[in-house]
C-alpha cells in the first residue's frame, strides 16, 4: 500500500473505525514513513482541537425570548379569523362592502360602453374639422387644392350630435353628399358656408367634407390638401376611423419641396414693411404663380419649420403644376409610391394625390442658390 | 385511581391553558422533571396538539447544541443568537411538517445548517472576519497556568479561523461529527446524502482543516 492509498484510510485509522487487517496493514506503513506518520498526527489533532473546543452557553433569556414569539406567533390569528371576527363587526361592514361593489358594478354596466363612446369621439373629431378650400384665383383652374386645417379640440361631440337634416348645406356640401359620403353636416360649418365670400378673384373658402385623413381622437400632425371629391374609398370605410392611431391618406407622389431663398430675400427688399408671407406672395405674384404660393404658404403656416400637405392635382396637368412649382422653391426629391393599383390616378378620376413637404429656406441654399429652372 | 389523574392531567394539559397554568401553579418543579423524561417525540406530538409549552421543553433540551453549532459556523456571539432563535421559531412554525420518520434534533440541524449557511454566505468579508475569542470564549483561565491559558486561546483562535475559511457544509461537517460527536447515520440524514458520501466528504474537510492549520503546526514545530 502506497502513501496516497494509506492517508486515504487515515480518517479511519484515527477514529479506531478499522478492521484488524487493515488496522495492521496502516500502522505498519506509518512506523516506516515519517511523511504519513505526520499526516496522521496532524490529522488526529485536528480532531481534538475541533473537539475540545469550549463550549459556549446561549445568552441569558434565550429561552424565554423564544418562547415570547412562540407565542405571539400563536397568538396571531389566521387569515380566517382575521377576516370574519369579530363577527359583529365585520359581518355588517363587508355586507356593505358587498353592497357598494354591487351597486358600483350595476352603474358601470349601465354606462355608455367603451368602443360606442370612442367611435363616436373619433367620427366627431372627423366631421368637426374646420375645412377650409382655396379654389384658385390667379393661377391655372385645373389645379385646384383644398386647405384643411386642425381641427379644434372643443365640442366636438356636441357638434356630432347636431341634426344634420335641418341644417343648410352649401353646393359642395351638397355634391359631397350626393357622392355617397354619410357624414354628418352641422349647423355651424353651414352657417358659415352661407358667409362664403363671392369674389371669385380672391380665394373662396368652402367646406370640405372630412376626407382622407383617419385622426381618431387626437391632433392631426400635418395639414392636408385634397382634391375636391377625390377621395380614396377606404378613407370611407368605418374601420379606420375605429381605433386611436393617426392614418395617413394614401399618396401617389411624395415630394420634397424647399421654398427659394431669393423669393423671400427679394420679397423683404422690395417691400420691407410687408411680413415674409405678404413679400414672397409680392415677388411670386410678378413671376405668374402667386396661385401655388398661396397654397403652399397658407398650407405651412409661419415658413419656419418643414410642413407637409396633401395636394390632388390633375394628371394631365402634373407637369404644368410642377414647373410653377419651380417657380417658387426647388424640388429636391419626387418619389412615385408604389401602389396595388396599376396606374397612379386610376381609381380617383385622374387626380394624382402627392403629400408635398415644404421645407424652409436654409442658409446653405442662401449661400448658393439654385436656379429654380435647374431641374 | 392514579390512571384517572394521569388521565384528568392529560385532559387539562391538552384543552385549557387555564388548566396547564393550574398543574404548574401546583407542582413547577415536579412538571420540570416530568418535562425532561419525556422524548422529543412525545414533546412533538404535544406541540401539535396546541401544547405551547411542549415546545419550551425542545428549545431548553436543544439550545446548547444549536447555538454552538451555530456559533461555530458564523464566530459571532449576537449573529449566533439571532440565528439560533430564528433556527427555533422556524422549526416552531413549520413543525407540522416534521414527519417523525428521523429525530427531532436531526430536523433541527437541518434547519440551523440551512440558516447558518445562508447567513454566512450574506456576511459580507466573511474571510476577514476577526473572531472575538476574548469576549465568548470560556477559557478556564483558574485552571490553567498563564503561558498554557495563552497558548490555548491561540490554538482555538487559530482552528476558528480555519473553520471560518471552510466551505459552509465542509465546517457543518466537521463540526457535527467531531464538536457535537452525532453518528455517522444522522449526519447523513441531516445532509440528506448516504454514510458513504459522509465519510469521503468529512475525510476531505478534515485535510481541508489540516491544511489551514498547516503555518500553525509549522510554527509550533519551530518553536519546539
């Protein structure tokens, strides 16, 4: 037997566990080997070291401790009892609890439910929309647009709820109507399309019935500019507006478009006391398309920040309605979306809807400014 | 007529309290010696019949072994106090699930080696911890010459360190088998591993050991 096999059996040969023959066996080998004789000596105080360790008394009280949360843990009643005693008590207040939960549900329940509520929330704010048309004055007749802007937030239910039958309706409305559209028509957007002002020189404002763009109850991002009843017929269908996401209208062409900086420079030279909208349109007027810039500023409000409008134009006068475009900024991008439908335009009686990106006037193009009939 | 009184004593003991406080009331010191004949298992059985103090009998019969065990494990008085009483109060709660089928002290070393184990484990620096021999350890300084009081101090300061740098069950090992003297088969029991499996791992805790206190058996051979 080798050292390793001997000073596995040591355990044993210190706790006098072996038998005879391995007894023997051991002790002969350690008689010859200092080595293991050491490791059994080391190992054998080991043992009495750990055994004569003192021992240690538990604090005074240990007991007494113990058993004072033995008993606060008997004492604790159960769930049960916690919940039923004492009886007298709580007996009355959960048969009122009962009660109320009761009385709480039947009210719910005969509450409004949910998706009716928000359904008509989302045909209000669609119906509610202040519309605005800008039929062209100036510029060419076929490439009329159409202005919506946000709608307001305030009353939109109540003006939802208006009997549409009784109220006024304008030409247009009436066109929309009988083209099949089943919004409502209030008494408010009638009234003011009795106002509608009759020179045919200025810009025309007529309502435009809620087409296109699907905001459910919330703030549309972007203006929107639509043909005059060209509309998608899914922008018809209920299951967009049933929801709370904002849908955009479907376009045919998206466009990037950024304002010249000549335009607006010239503009304020010429006339310094007009604001930036007034003096571009001054310029703009001079070079024969003061009828695109006037939709596209009245579309993008201040010029100070990109805005994005939905424009319907007529295919056959694309072209021309792109090169008085150029007139005014620089296209900077024109991407043709690919639809399911074979031919743009198809499906909407020749109308091309773009969604047209207007951006600002940047210092970069001041510094080097384009020519608008570059492209 | 004395198996009717052991019956109206049974009957007391185990229904009203007010009939336990009664019998104390009467004889405390008979009811102590009573208290110490009867086994574990017999306290057992009381405390699951609502006997509360059936189990001050368990915690007074089974206080020492645990708090040194526990002691040993964490070298420190106040944590073995709170852990040994916790040790008592989970065996107090969950004593519906002792089943009987091994003794109550070997459940009981199960649960203080599971609370040692994950205190130990929670004590942050536990290898740097300093043991405070001076202030728990009682040396029997009046039997013992100075220089041999001394040299006994550093020799148990010296094994608890080497135990404070085992593997948690490696010092629970040793410790039950060489400081508490339990039999081979309960520590199996209590480790919930065969007697076999015991004895390897305990021969390699005590090398483990060996090893630790290797600097001290050089050092005394030196000074020898």
């Amino acid at each position: 037997m080798n050292c390793q096999e001997v000073q596995a059996w040591l355990s044993d040969y210190v706790e006098q566990s072996l038998d005879a023959a391995n007894l023997e066996i051991i002790e002969s080998h350690l008689s010859l080997c200092p080595l293991c004789r050491a490791e059994a000596d080391h190992l054998k105080e080991c043992i009495r070291y750990i055994a004569t360790l003192p021992s240690v008394d538990p604090p005074i009280g240990f007991t007494q401790r113990v058993m004072a949360q033995a008993r606060e843990i008997e004492m604790q009643p159960s769930l049960w009892e916690r919940l039923l005693f004492p009886l007298r008590i709580k007996i009355p207040i959960q048969a009122t609890a009962v009660v109320m939960i009761g009385i709480l549900a039947i009210y719910l329940l005969n509450k409004e439910p949910p998706d009716k509520q928000g359904f008509i929330t989302s045909e209000a704010t669609v119906s509610k929309k202040p519309l605005l048309r800008i039929e062209q004055g100036n510029g060419s007749p076929e490439s009329s647009a159409e202005v919506q802007q946000p709608p307001a937030k305030s009353n939109r239910l109540a003006d939802t709820r208006a009997p549409s039958s009784a109220a006024p309706v304008s030409k247009t409305a009436q066109t929309r109507a009988a083209g099949g559209a089943q919004e409502p028509v209030s008494a408010d957007r009638a009234k003011s399309l009795t106002e509608e002002p009759s020179d045919s020189n200025s810009p025309s404002l007529s309502p435009v019935e809620p087409r296109g763009r699907a905001i459910i109850a919330g703030t549309p991002v972007t203006n929107s500019v639509f043909g005059s009843g060209q509309v998608p017929s899914e922008f018809e269908s209920g299951f967009l507006r049933s929801g709370s996401v904002s849908i955009e209208p479907f376009a045919d062409y998206e466009m990037v478009f950024r304002l010249h900086p000549q335009l607006q420079d010239q503009a304020r030279r010429d006339n310094p006391n007009l604001s930036q909208k007034a003096g571009a349109r001054a310029v703009a007027e001079r070079q024969g398309a003061a009828g695109v810039l006037d939709r596209l500023l009245e579309s993008v409000g201040d010029g100070t920040r990109p805005q994005t409008v939905w424009l319907s134009v007529s295919k056959s006068q694309y072209e021309q309605w792109k090169k008085e475009l150029r007139a005014v900024g620089t296209i900077e991008s024109e991407t043709q979306i690919p639809l399911l439908r074979a031919e743009p335009g198809a499906q909407t009686n020749g109308q091309l809807q773009i969604k047209l990106t207007v951006f600002p006037a940047t210092e970069a193009n001041r510094a080097t400014p384009s020519s608008p009939n570059d492209r | 007529m004395t198996e009717a009184n052991a019956i109206i004593k049974t009957v007391l003991l185990s229904t009203t309290p007010a009939g336990n406080l009664f019998l104390k009331k009467q004889s405390n010191k008979s009811e102590e010696m009573v208290s110490e004949a009867i086994s574990d298992a017999e306290c057992v059985r009381r405390l699951l019949q609502g006997e509360t103090g059936a189990f001050e009998t368990l915690v007074r019969r089974h206080q020492k072994a645990i708090f040194n065990l526990v002691y040993r494990m964490l070298s420190d008085y106040d944590e073995a106090a709170e852990i040994s009483q916790e040790v008592f109060l989970s065996a107090y709660r969950s004593i519906g699930q002792f089943r009987g089928d091994a003794n109550f002290s070997t459940w009981l070393y199960r649960i203080a080696l599971n609370h040692a184990s994950t205190r130990r484990r929670s004590l942050a620096k536990w290898q740097q911890r300093t043991v405070p021999m001076q202030l728990t350890e009682p040396v029997n300084e009046q039997e013992l010459d100075p220089a041999e009081a001394v040299e006994q101090k550093e020799i148990q300061e010296q094994v608890q360190k080497a135990l404070n740098g085992l593997e948690p069950r490696d010092a629970m090992i040793i410790l039950l088998k060489d400081l508490q003297d339990v039999p081979y088969e309960e520590v199996a029991r209590v480790l919930e591993v065969p007697v076999g499996t015991v004895k390897s791992r305990l021969h390699r805790a005590r090398k483990a050991l060996k090893a630790r206190l290797a600097p001290y058996f050089n050092s005394r051979g030196t000074r020898k």
